[in-house]
C-alpha cells in the first residue's frame, strides 16, 4: 500500500513520494507534506525556470534560486513564472 500524505499544495490526502527528493531538512519537509502530484507539478515548474531563465544547475547561484523557488512553491506565496512567459501550445493541453 503506497505511503499517503496530507498535500499542502493539493489540500486532501495523496499517495506521497517513496523518498526525500532533496537533500537536506527542505527534502524532508517536501517528503513529509507533498505529494507525488504536486511533486510533478514542480518538476514542470523547474524546467520552466531552468528554459526561461536559461539557468545552469550545476552553478551554485541557480542551485540556490532554484531551492528557494522549491520552496515558495510549496510553503510560501508560491513560484511565479518569468514576466512575459508564454506557454507553448502543448503546456495548455
């Protein structure tokens, strides 16, 4: 029986990920109150950042953005995207 969790960012219980998906207490927090599908969620989000702000994330400064981002996403007033981002047509399906 898959591990469930209540998703702060879905608000009703879900089924929750199989492990930490980051190091450290922020990892653990995500483990312990998100979902697998708001986890995806994030995944999408992510590369939108990376694409659009042509971030490498093996530099520590994108690194740290993007773990701050990580966490607005999930406890805070959540992640915005780019001004002036346009979704491309398969984003809207």
């Amino acid at each position: 029986m898959p591990r469930t969790v209540q998703c702060v960012m879905l608000k009703r219980e879900a089924p929750g990920l199989d492990r930490p998906p980051y190091p450290g207490p922020l990892g653990q927090r995500i483990f312990e109150h998100v979902s697998r599908e708001a986890w995806a969620r994030w995944i999408q989000h992510q590369i939108m950042l990376i694409n659009e702000y042509r971030l490498s994330p093996i530099e520590p400064k994108a690194r740290q953005f993007l773990e701050a981002e990580m966490e607005k996403f999930f406890f805070g007033s959540g992640s915005t995207r780019p001004e002036g981002y346009q979704p491309s047509p398969e984003d809207l399906s």
